[in-house]
C-alpha cells in the first residue's frame, strides 16, 4: 500500500510512462548474435567505475607541477587501500577502451549502423573518440617521465593541425611548453568537460537506442525476444559482475606503478610508447618520412588519420546496400582488414619494435 502511495505521488508530478516501458514492454531479440549485445552494456558498466573511482582520487589528487607526483605517491602508500583504486582506475581505462573498440566493430559487422540507426552510429563514433580523449587528459596527470614525456608529444601532435593548431597548443598547454599549467588544463578537461560532454552523448545515445531497439542483422531471423527488464538486464548484470573480477584481480595483481617523477630537461626514457589503443596511429605517424614534397609528415599523417576516421563516421551513408537490407560484402572485407591489418598486426608490431 505504502509502494502504490508512493507511486502515485510520484507520478502525479512526473510522467514515469518511459520508464515503465522500458521495464515492462522493451525486448531484445535472440539470435546467434545476441552476445555481441553486451559489449555496449560492459562499456557503461567501465565508464562508471571510471566515474567512481576517479571521484574517490580527486579526494587527494593535487593538480600542481609540484604537488602532482607526490599527491599520486601519497594516495598509493599512505592512503587506505588508494593503490587498488588507482590501480583499479587504470586498468579500467584499458578495459573500457577495449569494450568500447569491440562493441564498435560489432555493430559494424552486424550493419547495425544502416537504416534508420544512423544517428546511433554517430553518437556511438563520438563516444569512441571522446573515450580516447579521457586516455589522452588523464595519463599525464600523475606527472611521472612517462606522463611528461606523453603530454609532450601527445600535444606536439596537435599542434601540427592547421589553422587552429597553434591556438589549440597553447590554449592545452596553458603556454609554450608542457609546465605545470598543463596539469591544470588536462586536468580540467579530464574531471570537468569530458564527463559532462560525454554523459550527454551517452544518454542521447542510448536514448536512440530506446527509440530504434535492437537491431538485428541482415537476413538473421530472430527465434523469439526476451523482456529487456529482468531477463536481459540480469544477463547484463552477470556479465559486469565477471568484468569487475576480471578487473580487481588485474589490478591486484598487476597494480600500477608511478615510475619516476618528471624532470624537464632529461632526456626521453628509452622504449618510449602510448598506450596500445594509441599504437596504431603512433606507428602510422613514425613510418611517414619527415617531409613528403615539402610538406610535413606529421601533418600527412594527421591528414590520413583523420581521413580514416571521417569515413568510418559516414559508412552509414556509404554503405547503401546495408540500406536496402542487402549483404555488403566489400564493406565486411574492408572492417576486417581494418580491424586485423590496421589494428591488430600494426598495434603488435609497434609493441614489439
């Protein structure tokens, strides 16, 4: 009775009817495929942990020049239990890329991007980037050689855009050169601007989501639908509670390490290299020549990257065929080269040499 009253005063002042739907009248098709529906779910599910545990280090995280490294160094030894969420963050960062890269490269084998779930697509790009933004912001943040000697490049690289490069140099770095300044920048897009930009997107994303359901591949005939609430959310649900084992047993085992505290004028420790989601486009970047016909490498680089990254935003409206509810095989083929030559082989030989 206290539950009906309770609802009732609640929905006096607010429509609940899309809520409602959701739990009682959303349902996802089964099919062979039905598994690769997680990843999207696991991705949420990182982004959170990211969410929280990120919260619990602002706590004592100090984002000076001087303060930075030693903020880090305190939280891992003088903090309860701060080197498990420190480790736990990173190598939540990690796994949320990894979930992220594969749900993307599911739906575009699945074709879930055709008709009419274009605009799921683009949010979904737009997330994938925003993702390699938090890495981007947030490994220079514990001020270590490796954090320096990252932001350092890292912002090198975009400064080599045209027009808006220079501005947007300056404007990360908070000057010339990577100094304390950029701490506080990066530090300010990582905790305040992308979390903000980025639960937006999500929401629209999955908001499209609602609105489209769940799409099913061509010529897939699903053997019936299950009840997305409780049925599919308890699957959900299994699947999160393995990656948050698979996580803390990562990062009790294998915890982070600080390494050594940045120096300005040392040289570049040796072996030097981003994370492996970055890999492929560093490798891509060191094999283009320093000049090409008078123009630079790293600008032709960019040039490409951003190329690649341009069509895999518009393969909705490429891929007319997916449209008509027709099997594109060229595009199948493309993904696979994309995803085993281009990511997997590069990102291998760039960890090995």
């Amino acid at each position: 009775m206290m539950k009906e009253k309770m609802l009732n005063w609640v929905e006096e002042r607010f429509d609940l009817s899309a809520i409602r739907h959701l739990t009682r009248e959303k349902t996802v098709p089964v099919h062979r495929y039905t598994p690769f529906y997680y990843f999207g779910g696991l991705a949420l599910f990182f982004f959170v942990v990211q969410i929280v545990t990120g919260i619990l280090l602002m706590l004592y995280y100090k984002p000076t020049g001087e303060n930075a490294y030693e903020s880090i160094r305190t939280i891992m030894t003088q903090v309860r239990f701060g080197w498990l969420i420190r480790s736990i963050h990173v190598w939540g960062t990690n796994l949320m890329m990894l979930a992220v890269l594969l749900h993307t490269f599911a739906k575009y084998f699945l074709k879930a991007y055709r008709k009419p779930r274009e605009l799921t697509w683009i949010s979904g790009f737009f997330l994938l980037v925003l993702a390699l933004g938090f890495s981007f912001t947030g490994h220079p943040l514990p001020w270590n050689e490796f954090a320096y000697f990252a932001a350092k490049i890292g912002t090198a690289s975009i400064g080599s855009v045209p027009l808006v490069g220079p501005w947007l140099l300056e404007a990360i770095r908070g000057g010339q050169g990577v100094t304390g300044n950029t701490i506080s920048r990066l530090f300010a897009l990582h905790v305040v601007v992308l979390p903000l930009v980025t639960i937006g997107l999500v929401i629209l994303h999955l908001l499209f989501v609602q609105i489209q359901g769940s799409s099913v591949p061509i010529k897939v005939k699903p053997v019936g639908e299950i009840p997305f609430f409780p049925n599919f959310f308890l699957r959900d649900l299994r699947v999160w509670m393995g990656a948050l084992i698979v996580l803390v047993g990562l990062a009790t085992f294998i915890p982070a390490e600080l390494g050594k505290k940045a120096a300005q004028f040392a040289s570049a420790p040796a072996g030097l290299k981003p994370d492996w989601y970055f890999l492929p486009m560093y490798q891509i970047l060191k094999w283009i020549p320093s000049t090409i016909l008078g123009i630079s490498g790293e600008l032709i680089g960019i040039g490409l990257i951003s190329t690649g990254a341009l069509l895999i935003l518009v393969v909705p409206f490429l891929d007319v065929k997916a449209s008509r509810e027709e099997e594109s095989t060229w595009f199948t083929v493309i993904g696979v080269f994309v995803l085993f030559v281009f990511m997997l082989a590069i990102t291998i030989y760039a960890k090995l040499y």
